[in-house]
C-alpha cells in the first residue's frame, strides 16, 4: 500500500516486491514541484526499537516544507510490518498500493 500526505501529514507509498521502474524507466516516481521524496531510510540494528526513524522521518517531513514541499513521498515493502510502524509514528498515511512485477534481465 502506497500513501501521499502533507509536510504536516507527510505520506508513504508501500509497495509488494522492490522498487519498480516507474516515470519514463526511472527507479523514481516523478514529482510535482510541491512534492519531496524521502528514500533510503535506515537504521541500523543495534539502534533499532528507539523511534530514531520515526522522528528523522518526521522532521525530514518538517524540514520538506521549509522548501516548499506540500507532499512528502515514500515507498515502503507492505510485508515490512517495523517499516510501515515507523511511518505512522512520522505522521505519514497511506496513499496508494501498488503491485510490482520483476522482469529477468537475459
């Protein structure tokens, strides 16, 4: 499942499988001028539990809006239960769901 929301609710996108390719071939969505994408969220294991996402997220959102960011966008596996948590907590609501097929390279 996929979400859009505002700097103040910021959104996520969660998808089945890896990131597909989505605008024109790219590996990322295209945005509107008034849109942010926040991608590669991490945190490492020995920090995991602690909420640091969670708050990074959110003011990453925060900061977006400094820039004139209305959206923020991520993508987040739908099986990634300790992902899909860490956004919520962020303030980001769903937005969307999409179903990703993979296509071998020859």
């Amino acid at each position: 499942m996929g979400t859009r929301g505002s700097a103040s609710p910021p959104c996520c996108a969660t998808a089945r499988g890896s990131t597909d390719a989505l605008a024109g071939g790219s590996l990322y969505p295209r945005l509107a001028p008034y849109e942010a994408l926040l991608e590669g969220a991490y945190t490492p294991e020995a920090y995991r539990g602690q909420g640091i996402i969670a708050s990074a997220m959110a003011l990453i959102a925060e900061r977006a809006g400094d820039f004139g960011a209305r959206w923020v966008v991520t993508f987040v596996d739908e099986t990634n239960v300790a992902s899909l948590k860490g956004c919520a907590r962020a303030g980001f609501v769903p937005y969307l769901r999409r179903r990703v097929r993979f296509t071998p390279l020859s």
